[in-house]
C-alpha cells in the first residue's frame, strides 16, 4: 500500500517503531502520540487532507492505506503505554521495599594469587632476620644468566634447546632462574661491601624454561632465591637460617635434610629435604612414602662467583639458595595440577581463600 502514500509519510511510517521505543516515559509517549496520531499537524491529519485532495478514483484505496496505519499507530501507542505503566509501577514497589537500614551489597573483590601470597610469606619470614627483596628483568643477558654465575660455556642449560632466547637479540634470554639476581645485587654493592658488613636478601620472581605443560611442569614458573655475604660464613649458617625459615613455613616440628648436589655457583651444593608435613614424614603420596620432600637447592657462594662481581672471596663468603615456589604451594595447598594457578579460575581461587 506505501505506493499509494507520499514519501514523507512512508519516511514518518518507517521510524514509527523506533520512535516508540525511545520513549522512555508517558510524556515522550504523549509526545509522540501528538505527532503521528494528534487532531492537528500530525502525520494522520497530513494524511486525512492528502485523502480529501485525492482524485476520486483513488479514495477508496487510499482511505484503507490511511485507516490501516492510522490503526497501526495507535495501537502500538497503547501496548507502549502498557508496557510504561508496568515498569513504573515495578519502579514504585522497589522503591516502597527498600530499606536504608539494610547494609549495602558487597561487591565480589579481587585477591592476590596464591603463589604471590606464598612468595610474600616468604619474605615476610626473612624480613625479621635483616633481608629486604631485590629484582631483576625477566628478559636477562647471558653474563648475568650464566658467566657471572660460573656457569662454563659449554653448560646444558646454555642450549637453545632449554633456554628461550630472543630471536632478536641471541644474547638476550628469558631468566632459566632468579640467580642472575645475586650477580646484579653483588656487581651493584662490591664497592660498599666494607660499609655494609655484606648484604642479605631475597629475590622472588618469574622463571622460564623450554618445558613442555603438563601437572608438574611449566615453562614459566616462580623461584625465590635467597643470599647472604658476610665475614666467616658457613654451612652451619645456611643450616640454621633454612631450618628457621622452613619451619616458620611449614609448622615447628619440620625437620631439614641436606644432600650434597652440584650448581656451578656454590661449592660445597646441597639439595635440601623437609619432612613431609602432610603426613609427618610418615609416608604419603606427596613425600612419595619416603618422609621427605625436596623443597630447593643451595650452597656455599662459588668464590668465582664473588670475583666476577669484584668482591675478594679471601675476605668474604656467604650462601644463596633457590627454591621453587609452585611445587611448595602444590604441596601446602594438596594441589595436584600447578596449571590451577595460572588459569584464574575463580572457584580455585575462592577455594584457595583467594577471594574473600
Ligand atoms: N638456581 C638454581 C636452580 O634454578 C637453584 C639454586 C640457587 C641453587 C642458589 C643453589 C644456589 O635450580
């Protein structure tokens, strides 16, 4: 029938559903009601005076198209003015049930992962004992990855097989430990090392290696390294400051082990051991029936070590060890599959007491 009506009113019929809908109250509605439907100046009125121009032949025709959308507009007029009706008195109700007494709603808030929870317990046990965090990039040089660390040219962990090393820049890599942060703090206070009377500290912080995803592997993961230089520093110290540590962490009955092990950067290496203490040391999955589980590796800082950062090694020693942060939370937490911690599912979060 549009063939029949004049453009402008084609046009006027076409935003008609539009326009309805933009009207948010009884007054846009009486608005538009004026408009399409009103005794004067509305469109319908445009329309009854185009009818009584019409030639005669055409009347009739014209006077159903007419009728038909003038019926149309009205009718949709009145479900709008339902539908108005219905949210406002919807509106009034809530309004009439809502109590300033009541205590707002909380809004569900964010929490820090707990891998950064465990790191910044961590570091929350040594602080007591005079160390302060240090950091480095993720993206490291190899002198501070490797040569600086003792670690001969022709090293496994040097191979492109084990280490991501930047397509760009093949003397740049991403960090295979936090270590490379010992040979930046020391290069850093060697002048100052007399000042000082040495320097103690922990570095947590993300790792990489080429590892293929599975339960217990990542290629990114987390270490806590730890590091102290003195005067007269031995095993007995690293002992000592590591049972303190593991048993702040782990619950006062934790015993320690130490295994001897080799890292290029400290000589005599140990890997250290605590008693299970999911099961007591008494034998479980976890400990795997042994008692004891590997928790880091550590040692007496190689002289070499102390050298390249030119610290004299005759006046000075000290211990360092690192430790993986994602086996200690699987272990604390009973958490099977390390992946849990990366993925952000706020259930696992939630149930790790991640979100409050
Ligand atoms: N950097 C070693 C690793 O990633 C751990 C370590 C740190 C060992 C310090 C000894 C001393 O396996």
């Amino acid at each position: 029938m549009d063939h029949l009506l004049p453009p402008e009113i084609v046009k006027a019929e076409h935003s008609f559903t539009e326009s309805l809908a933009a009207c948010l109250d009884t007054d846009a509605l009486l608005r538009l009601k004026g408009a399409y439907v009103g005794r004067e100046g509305s469109h319908a009125a445009r329309m009854m005076e185009l009818l009584k121009a019409a030639p005669k032949d055409q009347k009739r025709e014209l006077g159903a198209a007419i009728n038909a959308l003038k019926q149309q507009w009205e009718e949709g007029l009145k479900a709008r003015q339902t539908e108005l009706e219905a949210v406002k008195r919807q509106r009034n109700a809530l309004a009439a049930s809502w109590d300033p007494a009541l205590p707002p709603p909380v809004p569900a808030s964010g929490a820090l992962n707990p891998l950064n929870r465990l790191m910044d317990r961590l570091v929350e046990v040594f602080r007591p004992l005079g160390f302060h965090v240090e950091e480095g990039p993720e993206i490291e040089t190899e002198a501070h990855n490797f040569d600086g660390l003792n670690i001969p040219e022709d090293h496994p962990a040097k191979a492109s097989s084990d280490t991501f090393y930047l397509a760009a820049h093949p003397d740049l890599l991403l960090r295979t430990h936090t270590s490379p942060v010992q040979v930046r703090t020391l290069l850093r206070v060697a002048k100052d090392m007399a000042a000082r009377g040495g320097i103690r500290f922990l570095a947590p912080g993300r790792v990489y290696r080429k590892d293929e995803i599975d339960p217990t592997h990542s290629p990114m993961f987390h270490q806590v390294e730890g590091m102290l230089v003195g005067h007269g520093i031995g095993m007995q110290h690293l002992k000592g400051t590591l049972e303190y540590a593991l048993r702040a962490l782990f619950g006062p009955r934790t015993e320690i082990r130490l295994r001897p092990s080799y890292f290029p950067f400290v000589e005599p290496g140990c890997e250290v051991d605590v008693s299970c203490p999911l099961c007591g040391a008494k034998g479980c999955r976890v400990c795997k029936g042994s008692g004891w589980v590997e928790i880091l590796g550590a040692g007496l800082i190689h002289p070499n070590v102390l050298k390249y950062a030119g610290i004299d090694s005759a006046e000075w020693s000290g211990w360092a060890f690192g430790m993986g942060v994602e086996r200690m939370a699987m272990m604390l937490s009973q958490t099977p599959d390390l992946r849990l911690f990366f993925e952000n599912d706020q259930r696992f979060l939630k149930a790790m007491g991640g979100l409050d």
